[in-house]
C-alpha cells in the first residue's frame, strides 16, 4: 500500500519541530529536515511553496498546538496549582528524557533574527500568547481576577522558557525544579489571600 499523500508533509513538519527544538531555526535548515524526516526532495516544495520559511511556521503551529493540548488537559482540573505544577513536570520530564537535548522550538524561533521572514516572530509571538490565555483561564476559574491571571499567566510562561533554557546549559533539572517550587508557593498565597471564600480550604 502507498504512503497516504499528506505522509511526506507530515514527517516534514514532525521533523522541523524537533529540529528546532534541539539545534535551533538557524540550523534547521531544508536538508537536514529532509535527512531527518526522509522525505522525497521533490516534496518541499510542492507541499511548501513558501519554502523554508513556511515549512519552520507550520513546524511553529505544531508546537503550539502540542503544548495548547496539555493546557486543554490542565484545565480539566479544579486546582489551578495542580495543574501548574503538571505543566513543570512535563517540562522537567522532556529535558530529562532529551537528556537536556530538547528545549522550547517557540523559543528557538523567537530568539533568533528573521529580518527576512518576520512572521517567524509574529508566529512564535501568537503561540506564547495563547498559552498565557490557556493559563489566565485556569486561574481564573481559581477564583484570581482576570488582570492578575494574565500576568500570572505571562509570568510563569516566562519562568518556564527561562528555567528550560538553564537547565540544558547546566545539564540539570535544578533550575527548572526551583522554578517550579517558587511558582507553586506563589500560586497557593495567590489563591489564598485574593477576596472570597477560598476553594482550596477543604471545610
């Protein structure tokens, strides 16, 4: 049986997202996504007609969507501190089995500049928002207003990207395991002294 068609499409933009999630958007480069997804050359460009720059979005938009699915998961939960803490774990859990290889691919594609493709950074600039926006959701079912959950929100996405970033270049989980601890205690004074009855205190 024949791969269906969207197959080379597919395993192109798998391969680009972990491409850029280990080497960075400079060095994802359209050979090394072909050698990695083994695609047929003669697919870049008919599954990408913008070339390199739309293959890296698209691989932008699977990451988002990735990360938005644990938040959509998260948000199952009645304790805006549980699920915070989750989304650490997962974190700590993709540095530790990458063996500190793997990091954020937003983060690959908004550090670096893409003066002739400026819609990376608008890219990876929507997605960092609309995990903020997952996040602010979750603290305000918390019983937090919606100014503060969404610098909340921005906050911790912040402590997270950063945390991921000192953990691959010391090669522990220290970094991102402090974080995690400082977050989930600010969160639970937070919750607890905003005005209202507090969920958390079990009667």
């Amino acid at each position: 049986m024949s791969p269906r068609r969207s197959d080379s499409r597919d395993r192109m933009v798998i391969s680009a997202a972990a491409l850029l999630r280990e080497y960075g958007a400079s060095a994802t480069s359209i050979d090394r996504v072909l050698a990695h997804s083994g695609a047929p050359r003669g697919s870049v460009y008919h599954h990408f007609p913008g070339g390199r720059t739309q293959l890296i979005e698209e691989a932008v938009g699977l990451a988002g969507d990735f990360i938005a699915g644990v938040f959509d998961a998260v948000l199952q939960t009645d304790d805006p501190v549980e699920g915070v803490d989750a989304f650490f774990v997962l974190w700590r859990e993709r540095l530790v089995d990458s063996d500190y290889r793997a990091g954020c691919p937003i983060v690959a594609v908004a550090v670096e500049a893409n003066d002739d493709a400026p819609q990376l950074a608008r890219s990876a600039a929507a997605v960092f928002a609309r995990w903020t926006e997952a996040l602010a959701v979750l603290l305000q079912r918390g019983g937090l207003t919606a100014e503060r959950s969404r610098r909340l929100g921005a906050f911790i996405i912040a402590a997270v990207e950063g945390a991921v970033v000192m953990c691959r270049a010391e090669r522990s989980t220290a970094p991102i395991e402090a974080a995690a601890a400082e977050i989930h205690d600010l969160l639970v004074h937070a919750l607890r002294d905003r005005p209202g009855p507090d969920p958390r205190r079990r009667p």
